[in-house]
C-alpha cells in the first residue's frame, strides 16, 4: 500500500533531500514551502507530487493547507517537519524580537503543523511525526552567539515529548538533531564555525541526504518501537 509524507519545509536542503527519498522508495510526497518559490515549483514538477505553501508560524493557514491536501490527496501517514531558521541572537544583545522569531519559527511551526495532522492520524490509528532538532539544541552544545536558536531548538525536542505522549500508541513522534550540514546555511558559517566542524570523530560536515535518510527511516513502519526520542546525527561531535 503507498504510504503518503507530507515534508513541511522541503523547498530545499533536507527537507528537498527527504522528498526526493521518500518518493524513490515509492512513498506519495506532499511538498510545503513557506512560498509559491521557484524551487518548490520545480522539486514538484520533478517529483511530480502536490504542493502547497503558507507560513508554517499561521496556525489557520497550516490548517486550512492539510485539510486540503487531506481532502485532495488522502490520509497521511508521515510528517516529516524540517521547519526552522537561524538568526544571530548573541546571549547578551540579542533583540528580543529575535528571540521571539527564533521561537516561532522552530517551535510554532512545527507544532502547527503536528496538531494539524493529528486528528486524522488518530482516527487513522497510525501515524509517523518526525521534527528536526539540533546540535544546538543540547546543552553542551549550545551556543551564545545563537542563543534564541539553541533554546528554541531544546524547547522543540521537549515538544516532541510532549507530542509523542499525547498521541501515543497510535502516533509515533521522534526528533533528530542534526549537526553541521552543508545546506545553503552553510554558506554563512564563520570561520570559527568551519574550523568546529572538523573537530568531530568524522571529520566532516553531512550531507542533506545524510539526515533525510534517518527522518525517513522515522517516519517509517520500520521505526515502530522508536517514539519520543531525539537522536543524534552529528558525526560524533557531542562524542569528542
């Protein structure tokens, strides 16, 4: 039987990475990006799958985007949710709007979303929930320099808690917490960053098709005994 995924944010790096995945393992995608962009346009036409777009933070609007897709596609049985942004929130100066922009972005978003897709997951009596977290997001990982984000991201994986008690044992809800990726993000890591980077066991930075590989894995039947954990995927860096 084909499973559905629906990947909020896979416009481009993991999230891309994940649909095109999912879809070669014969899975039906749904794409979501923020806008109608040129690369959500063109990821649907190669994946020749549905897409939509609103702004993940508009509860109404994401509602309004899965009943629709609900009602066009069918039930779906995995959200993979790559939502999120970075900003530079320095733990001394850092704005308090940007605090805030932090906090929505990587927390609302994603929570959106999964009450969104809940109800019909719980009627289904089967569910997948996959969010993406970060190294960031851990203590000794966290970072001053990003500060709103490294809280916005531990306040994530204590949601995906949260939800996989709420929607358990039907609905499964993991987190992984990727370390350096080499995204389009990428392009703006300082060269104290770069020179981090290198400091894990592996040596490297993953690739986007690195993680879509383990949020595809959790989002699938094979993952069945796996809920409210966030797993790291960051090259042994918290190993060091």
């Amino acid at each position: 039987m084909t499973r559905t995924v629906l990947i909020a944010g896979s416009s481009r790096g993991i999230g891309a990475a994940a649909a095109r995945l999912e879809a070669a393992a014969g899975s039906r995608v749904i794409l979501h990006g923020r806008s109608d962009s040129a690369a959500l346009k063109e990821l649907a036409a190669e994946l020749d799958a549905p897409a939509y777009h609103c702004d993940g933070q508009d509860a109404v609007a994401v509602g309004a985007m899965v009943d629709e897709a609900l009602g066009t596609v069918g039930p779906i049985d995995a959200l993979i949710c790559t939502l999120g942004t970075v900003t530079a929130t320095d733990a001394l100066t850092g704005s308090t709007e940007a605090w805030v922009d932090e906090y929505r972005s990587n927390v609302l978003g994603p929570v959106n979303f999964i009450r969104a897709v809940a109800p019909s997951m719980l009627a289904n009596g089967h569910g997948r929930i996959v969010t993406v977290s970060s190294i960031r997001g851990r203590d000794n990982l966290a970072s001053p320099e990003v500060t709103g984000y490294s809280a916005a991201k531990a306040a994530l994986e204590n949601v995906t808690v949260s939800f996989a008690k709420a929607l358990a044992p039907a609905v499964t809800v993991n987190s992984v917490a990727p370390g350096f990726v080499l995204t389009d993000m990428s392009e703006t890591w300082s060269d104290e960053v770069r020179k981090e980077v290198q400091t894990n066991l592996l040596g490297r930075a993953a690739q986007p098709e690195e993680i879509a590989a383990l949020l595809c894995f959790l989002a699938g039947d094979g993952a069945s005994f796996i809920t409210g954990q966030t797993i790291l995927a960051d090259g042994g860096l918290d190993a060091r």
